[in-house]
C-alpha cells in the first residue's frame, strides 16, 4: 500500500511554469511523514523511509518538484505530445497523473539517494530507451555538468552515463546497457537533448559536438 498526501491549502514549491501545473494535483503533493507530529510513532515510520541520509538534508521526506527555472534542473515536457494533447483538451492543464510519464523528461537528484543525479526519461524521445540515466557530476566544464550550473545561452553540455536502468521497453528501440547525451537550452523555456550510443560523443572535444545535434529534441516548461 502507497500513502500519500495532497494539500490544496499549500504548493510544494515554484514550478517553472506555473500555468502549466495550476489545475493539476501534483503541485499540492506531499510526503505523509510532514503531518505526523515528532515522537515515537514517527521515528519508527521514519526507520521504514527508503532514502540514504544526509548531514544536512533539507527534504528529509523527499522533493517532489525540483523545478529551478532558468537552468535545466527539473520537469521538462515534449512539445509535440503536449500540443497534441491541448489542441483535444484546449482549456485543459496536464493530463491524469497517469499520462504523465507520456511526456516528460526530469532532470533531478534521486528522491530515494539524493546524491544520485539522473535523468528520468519518458517514451517521448527517439534517441533514448525509457529509464533513468545516471551521471557523476561536475561543477565546471560541458562535460557532466551540474544541471543547475546549465543556463541559457546555447553552450552543449555532454553527459557520460554510467548506471541506466531501464524502464519499459520500446519495440523501436533495442535496450542498451549505457548511453551518452548532448544538452542545450537555447533559453529558459526550452531544452533540446540528443541521445547517442556508446563510443559516438568526443568527450574531449566539444567542437565536434554541434555537428551531432542536429535533430535533438526539443522540450518546453
């Protein structure tokens, strides 16, 4: 049995954008562990809590939107899906929570190991198997970048993958055990991203990176 909480009385942070969510439960929810008063009840359900402590955490419970609009951390969604989806439903915001995934790519910390930075990865981009790619990153140069250290300006970023694992699988697609990945975000709106198999990227010279980016992706806020 899941437990989950959603209150309409609070947001859990600032979505990039703001619209886009406004009808939509997620922004309202919450870890049940934040309603329990401290106390022996609560230590012993915190015991059960999955997630590898930190020194210093300040979501002990897990972050729900990671959005930090103007850089590329965070929710990201396909634009081709989302325009199919609006032009049927024109007043509508997302779709069920259970459509979700159909469009979205996350660029976020794990909620279970928070040290761990990934890419969460839905069916919407061709380059890519549905998953979650894994990365050590690095807090200078274009190569695994921190994704809050990636800002608009058009600069490529390339991530080497190390861990991937896989979600399910897509009959255009073979699965493949580890991928390598271009990043742009041309402004705060926008992120385009390319997927590549093992061995194609330069990782050490990023001006042979523009000629393999043609046909990246593009997501929006």
């Amino acid at each position: 049995m899941g437990v989950g909480v959603y209150d309409f009385r609070k947001t859990n942070g600032e979505p990039a954008n703001s619209a886009r969510w406004a009808p939509h439960r997620h922004v309202h929810g919450f870890h049940f562990l934040e309603y329990i008063s401290s106390g022996s009840l609560k230590n012993a359900l915190m015991e059960r809590v999955n997630r590898t402590d930190l020194p210093v955490d300040p979501h002990p419970y897990g972050q729900v939107n990671q959005d930090n609009y103007g850089t590329a951390r965070g929710c990201w969604f396909n634009k081709v899906g989302l325009d199919g989806f609006f032009s049927e439903n024109p007043d509508a915001g997302l779709p069920d929570a259970t459509n979700i995934p159909t469009f979205h790519l996350g660029l976020v910390n794990s909620n279970l190991e928070p040290l761990r930075t990934l890419f969460s990865v839905g069916p919407m981009l061709p380059s890519l198997n549905m998953g979650i790619y894994e990365f050590k990153p690095k807090d200078t140069g274009y190569v695994d970048r921190q994704f809050d250290d990636v800002v608009p300006g058009g600069e490529i970023y390339a991530y080497d993958v190390e861990e991937f694992e896989p979600g399910p699988p897509r009959p255009d697609m073979p699965p493949l055990p580890r991928h390598e990945i271009l990043l742009s975000m041309p402004d705060s709106d926008h992120l385009l991203i390319k997927g590549f198999a093992p061995g194609q990227i330069d990782f050490a010279n990023p001006g042979s990176w523009p000629s393999m980016f043609g046909g990246a992706e593009e997501f929006i806020r």
